[in-house]
C-alpha cells in the first residue's frame, strides 16, 4: 500500500519531470536529464541519491555484482531514465524486479526522448512488498 507520504514525493517527481522536459524538450542524453531532474527534486526539499550500488543478497550471501539505480528518492522511490524511441519491456521488469529486492513500494521509469513527457512517465508498483 502506497502511503500518503510517497504519494506526495511521487507528484514533486512527476512535477519535476514535466519542468526538465519543458526546459529541455527531446533528444538529450539521459545523464543530462538525471542530473537536472535530481536538481528539480532537490529544490523541492527532498532528498536525492544518483547512481547508487545496491548490493543483491541471495541465499544469506551478499553480492556486490547487485543494483546501480539512476535516482533513489528520500528512500523509498526508485528512479529509472531513459532517452530512447522506443521503451524496451526489459526496462520495466528491471524497475520492478529492484522494487521486489528492495522492499520498495513505488518506482517510476521515465523517457524524456517524447514529444509530450506524459506519454514518457510509466509507475510501477511493487505488488509484493514484504511487511516486517
């Protein structure tokens, strides 16, 4: 279940998301659009991690081979961009498969390579979240 908290963090970065591609429009690169759309969040009062490891645990053992995530919000929301033509379905069982390994409730992957950024922003949420 997607707290009142998270949904309020997911709007900022929807928000966000709409200002950087006014701004900037289509066909830049996607660490262009991270690092501005990690500035945009991070004026709204929230904070931002780019390009974290997240070490996959398996079978009791931890393995550094694990995540790199492009934006990691306040914690608790997961960040992927791209700046392609065409989504790739791999992107989107990637983004969900990290939500599962992290014990995360929402991740957003998004395309800033579209004419409206709208059609770019797909949520995900993690149907399985463990509760501890």
């Amino acid at each position: 279940m997607i707290t009142e908290r998270t949904e309020e963090i997911a709007k900022i970065i929807v928000h966000s998301a709409f200002k950087v591609h006014k701004e900037l429009g289509p066909g830049l690169l996607e660490r262009v659009y991270e690092a501005c759309l990690a500035h945009e969040i991070r004026k709204a009062g929230l904070d931002v991690k780019r390009q974290i490891d997240i070490p996959i645990v398996y079978d009791g053992l931890e393995f550094d081979e694990g995540l790199r995530l492009d934006l990691f919000i306040e914690d608790c929301i997961i960040i992927e961009i791209k700046s392609v033509e065409k989504v790739n379905p791999v992107w989107e069982a990637q983004i969900i498969s990290h939500l599962k390994l992290l014990n995360k409730d929402l991740g957003f992957l998004i395309n800033f390579n579209v004419p409206l950024v709208k059609n770019g922003i797909r949520r995900f949420i993690n149907t399985k979240k463990k509760n501890y």
